[in-house]
C-alpha cells in the first residue's frame, strides 16, 4: 500500500467519524438538549463503551469489548 492510498483511507475514516458524530449530536438536539458542553460530555461517555468502526459503505458505533 502506498503513503498516498494509505492517507486516502484515512480521510474517508475521519469523514465518516466525524459525519457520524454529528449526527449522534443532532439526534440529541432534536430530542431537546442544549448545553453545548453536556452535548460534548454525552459523547465523550458514549464513546467510552462504544468505538467508531467503518465497514466499504459507512461508519457506525460498535461496542467496545471488555478490558
């Protein structure tokens, strides 16, 4: 694999991430939370028992397995 291959998939991964941790925000927002902060706290805790993982076609939340 090369350097520039490799740096592609990476930028697909950190685009899925980040599209898929904005959406965890705005489902909270529309389910009524305001706090900015609380917003950051509810994924920081979220993000703890669950790890971002991508199959070809998106990227999603998956458990995280016991330590």
């Amino acid at each position: 694999m090369s350097d520039a291959k490799q740096s592609e998939d990476w930028k697909v991964f950190y685009e899925r991430a980040w599209q898929l941790r904005l959406d965890f925000f705005r489902e909270r927002i529309a389910r009524g939370e305001t706090d900015a902060l609380r917003l950051c706290k509810l994924l920081e805790q979220h993000e703890r028992y669950f790890a971002v993982t991508m199959d070809p076609e998106r990227a999603y939340f998956a458990p995280q397995p016991y330590r």
